[in-house]
C-alpha cells in the first residue's frame, strides 16, 4: 500500500481545477453565445411565435370606359374572417357571429361547410360588413379573439345594370380552385374575376397582395389590435381602358323596348373596337362583389327572364333578311351573279322550285330586280335564285369561311360559336336524309340550320363597312391586334350591296321612317322565326357615318319577339348610331332623331326633302 503523497495530490488538485474552469468557461460561452450573440434569432423566434402573418388583398385594377368614367372601381370595405383553429372553435365563433351580423341561412350553412372542409383554415365570412357591425363586434373583441377585422377594397360597378355583361362580375375562390396548380399558394378569400372582363383579365387586375402581422398568445388568439402591424404594402392591380362608351350604353338602355330581351351591338369601323355590347335584361354585378347569398344567386339563376345570359355574345338567332347580304356577297365571291344582273324568274309573290312552292314576304311581289333593288325590298324571290346559281356545297363552304361556324374572338371567356352546317353531310346525320339542292332556298334567306349571335352579324357588318375585312371585335383598348377574316369581294361588290342598304333606309325602303336629319344610315332590317305561337325576332344590321363618306360605325339590334325588323329593330338602332356620332360631333343630342319622330311631333323635314331632291 502506496503513502501519501503530497506532490501527486498537488498534481491532481490542478488537473481538477484545470477541468473545472475549461468546463465553466465553455458554460459561460454558450450562455454569452445564446443571450448576447444569437439575441437576434432568439427574438426573431419569439417575435414568430407571438405574431401571425396576414395577406393583404391588393385594390384590383381600375376598368374605365373610353371617357375614363370608371365602370369597375374600388371602395373601402370591411371584411369579417375567421382565423384558423379547431374546427369546433371556428363553428362556435361562426355561431356567436349571428348576433351581430347578418348571415342568411343558405350563407350560414354554406360557411359551416366551408369550416368543416377546410381542415383548421381561415374562413372569409362577409367583404361588406356593415360599420354598425364592426362596431358591435370591435367592443366585444375578448369574446372574439379569432375573428379578425379588416379594411380591403370593396368592388363596386357604377354603372349598375348598364354593362353588367360586359364587366362581368368577382365572387371568392372556392375550394376546388384553391386545390388547382392556377392557384397554388393563394389562400381562401381571395377574390376573383368570375365572367365578363372581370374573368378574362383577372391575372392583370389582380395586382399584388402585401402583409401585415397581427399579435397572438400561445393558443394562437389575437391578443393585440385587429389592424396588426403592416409590413409590406399591396401593389393595386393594372387599370383597363375599354373602347366601350358607358353614355353610349345608358342610352341604349333608356330606349331599348321595355319588357323585352334581347341586344345591341356598336363596333368602331376603323379599330374593330366595341362600342358598346348591351344586353337585356341584366342584372346589377355590385350583388357579386362579394361573399353572394346563394338565394340571391338562386333567384337569378332561375328567373325566366335569364337575366344573367349574355344575349349579344351568347345569344343565336335565326338571322333572317340580314343574312341576305352574306348571300349577295358569297354570289359576287364566285362569279355567281354580277351587280347589275337580273334574275332569270322575276317576283310575283312566289317561287316554284321542283314540287316546292316557296314565298316571298310580299304576296303581291316585287318584279324584276338588280342586287341593290332586291335588297331595298328584301325580296326573297331573288335571293333563292342567288341561292340555287351560287349551289348548296358552295354557299355552305364559303359560309364557313367566313366564320359563321366559328366564334367572332372577341376578348372575353366565354362566346357563342354559330350554327351553320359544315357541309351537306349535316342533313345525314341530323335527318337521316341526303341533303337536296332545295335546302339553299331557306339558307339563301337566313333560315334552316343558322343561328348567329348578334356579335357576329356586326362582325359581319365589319366586314361590309371596311374594305371587306373584319378584325375580332375587341373591348380592352391594349388587347394585342389579331388576324382578321376577309371577303374575297371587290370594292365594286361591296360598293353594290352598301348601295342596296342605303336604299333601304331611303324612300321606298323598309326603314326610311328610321332615316336621320344629320347622318347617314345604310342598314338591312329583319324578321326571324322564334318560337311556335310567339312573335318573330327583330333585326337591323347597319353602319352610319356622315353623309357621303364612309361608314364610322356598324350598329346590329335585336329584339327578341319584337316583331317588325322596320317597326322595332330599325329604330332602335338609328337612335343608337344618331346619339353617338351627334356626340362625336358636337351636336346637341335629342330625343327626337328618325324622320317617323319627327312626323309624329310635326317638325320640320325639310333636310330630307333637299336629300331626295324634291
């Protein structure tokens, strides 16, 4: 057994104390590391744990008419949420909501829905609470300490139900969007474009959300101000400017029949720019601005009256007379007949082709006729010969070419495409039966299988006005140019069929009572078959401009079951082409414009009298 001894003891005592003080030394740096040099994350993490980050929704783009008058702007708003939780949480404070809120039934348990398929996420409840329940809500916050309150920008349409179809409307992403790639990383409540413009240039009005933190304790309530704190500010979405004249459209709204349904269509000749695209009836979009009561929305989807359809783009017709101008222009196409030329069966009232009688509208008949005197009379007569010269295969074949089987590509999400048979091959399959030459008389004067929306036929009209080509109709002022369609026809042809439609607005004519003092209207009435027992469609397809020179704008009217193209249509459509060029040009505006109005009032003619020449 070894002694004491004093000298390795010593030795050991050292090594202790050498150990001891590397030990506190290393306990005193990773204290000194942990609260003096990595205060920063240490606040950072406290500072995350304490504060909840918050989208902010950016202001959408402002949409304004040709003017600048706003037909889609922005107004503050008060928006109701429910931060995420437990979903028995989030349905309590859904619950205590009711007192102080108003929720409809369908819209509550449309929201008690949205909790219990959402797994914990947030829920929009209202963008347009009222200030008084704000107010209520903000003074009992303890008793709603998930519920955040915040002020975002309310979507507003000045113009109401004038342009509805137009703007289209915005309604909140719902949860199949949510799950889709398109909106990956957006979170519930955001807003979107659903029809109309609106849809159509939702990534441009959108703009840029930013964010702001709300404070919260540990079980995630919020603890401090509703408001939180805003750490990066929202870009506003980019503006619109449209083509479209919103006085112009007020106009057409004010004298558009009462009662009725259907269009009115007016493009710019030079740009192919819309004008103004009104439909009736319509629907006030400020109602889908928001969160929408689905009984709202069930109202209007179930109205007889279908106020939500777009008729203008939507909407095909039988064409009826109109379509006698895309017979003329597809027989000059071809060689078929020439300007001048007569047909070989002059009109008395009918036309035998075969075992087949067929009538022209005037039983009395119109004799022999040119190109530009069977259009003035809309002779049905002259046009089956057209019909039966340019052959079925060709007329349909050349119909197709020029889009009338196809949608006009107008700059909106959704469009009707036209009913036209493709070829004769049409007959086979939808009856059974190969087609007959005999089929060209109905399409020779717009009747059979074609149904146009007024869109086209003013697309069409285009076509007529210019040098025979016609651009896509357009709204967004920006929207990128786009190959146009043209009629192979010569100026002679096209001068020719203008010609016949001047006559129709002139003495003698179907329309004259439609003529204008100060402008000048080259037009063709209508009327279309409908329905069994109902009153026919009225049409006019025209352009006007200034007294000998060329057309400015084309303006299309139909009225559905309106009757009379000359009684109802043609009116309508003059004092939509007189209110805007009077505008154009500095005239007093009136709202005595035709030459029937001025009759009726015992105004002076004198300004058609000199015209006519009498």
């Amino acid at each position: 057994m070894k002694g004491y001894d004093p000298q390795r003891q010593k030795a050991l005592a050292t090594q202790a104390r050498v150990v001891v003080f590397v030990l506190v030394g290393l306990l005193v740096g990773a204290f000194f590391r942990a609260q003096v040099s990595r205060s920063s994350d240490w606040l950072l993490r406290s500072e995350s744990n304490r504060l909840r980050s918050l989208t902010l929704p950016a202001p959408r783009g402002i949409i304004r008419d040709r003017t600048g008058r706003p037909v889609a702007d922005n107004i503050p708003g008060y928006a109701v949420s429910i931060l995420r939780a437990q979903t028995d949480s989030m349905l309590t404070t859904l619950e205590r909501l009711r007192e102080y809120m108003e929720i409809g039934s369908e819209r509550f348990e449309d929201l008690q829905e949205q909790v219990r398929a959402g797994g914990g996420r947030s829920v929009l409840v209202s963008v347009d609470a009222s200030f008084d329940e704000v107010a209520a809500m903000e003074e009992r916050r303890s008793a709603f300490s998930r519920l955040l309150i915040e002020t975002r920008p309310k979507r507003r349409y000045p113009g109401g139900e004038i342009g509805a179809h137009v703007v289209g409307s915005v309604g909140e992403i719902n949860e199949a969007e949510l799950e889709s790639p398109e909106y990956e990383g957006v979170e519930p409540g955001r807003i979107v474009g659903r029809t109309g413009l609106e849809a159509q240039y939702d990534s441009l009005l959108q703009g840029q959300p930013g964010l702001r933190f709300v404070e919260v304790d540990a079980t995630g309530r919020i603890v401090g101000s509703f408001r939180g704190i805003r750490t990066l500010t929202e870009e506003p979405g980019s503006d619109i400017d449209l083509h479209v004249d919103l006085g112009l459209m007020e106009w057409i709204h004010h004298i558009f029949p009462e009662g009725k349904g259907g269009s009115v269509v007016v493009l710019d000749v030079e740009t192919g720019g819309v004008l103004a695209l009104y439909s009736a009836p319509a629907y006030d979009p400020n109602v889908f601005a928001g969160s929408v009561d689905p009984a709202e929305w069930n109202r209007l989807a179930r109205d007889p009256a279908t106020p939500l359809y777009h008729r203008a783009v939507m909407g095909t017709y039988p064409p009826g007379s109109p379509w006698k101008l895309a017979t003329a222009a597809i027989a000059l196409e071809t060689g078929a007949i020439t300007p001048t030329e007569r047909m070989p069966v002059p009109c008395t009232g009918s036309f035998r082709f075969g075992n087949r009688v067929a009538r022209c509208w005037d039983e009395e008949g119109h004799g022999s006729q040119d190109l530009a005197g069977a259009i003035q009379h809309s002779c049905n007569v002259y046009f089956y010969q057209a019909g039966l010269v340019v052959g079925l295969e060709q007329l349909l074949e050349r119909s197709n070419r020029m889009g009338f089987g196809d949608q006009c590509g107008i700059d909106l999400p959704n469009q009707a495409t036209g009913t036209f048979p493709a070829d004769v091959s049409f007959w086979e399959e939808r009856f059974g039966a190969r087609a007959t030459q005999g089929e060209v008389l109905n399409l020779a004067i717009g009747q059979g299988p074609n149904d146009q929306s007024p869109l086209k036929m003013a697309q069409f009209m285009l076509a007529l006005a210019r040098d025979g080509s016609a651009p896509p109709p357009t709204l967004n002022q920006s929207a990128p140019a786009e190959a146009a369609w043209r009629l192979e026809v010569s100026e002679e042809s096209l001068a020719a069929i203008r010609e016949g439609m001047r006559l129709v607005m002139g003495p003698g004519g179907t329309a004259y009572g439609s003529s204008l003092e100060h402008f000048e209207i080259l037009g063709k009435t209508g009327t279309a078959q409908s329905r069994p027992g109902e009153e026919t469609h009225s049409w006019f397809t025209g352009m006007a401009g200034r007294f000998g020179e060329p057309p400015e704008i084309v303006v299309v009217a139909l009225v559905e079951y309106g009757g009379s193209g000359s009684a109802v249509a043609a009116p309508l459509a003059a004092k939509t082409a007189d209110y805007f060029l009077r505008g154009e040009y500095g005239i007093p505006r009136d709202t005595i414009q035709t030459l029937l109005e001025y009759y009726g009032v015992g105004r002076s003619t004198q300004a058609w009298v000199v015209r006519e020449g009498r």
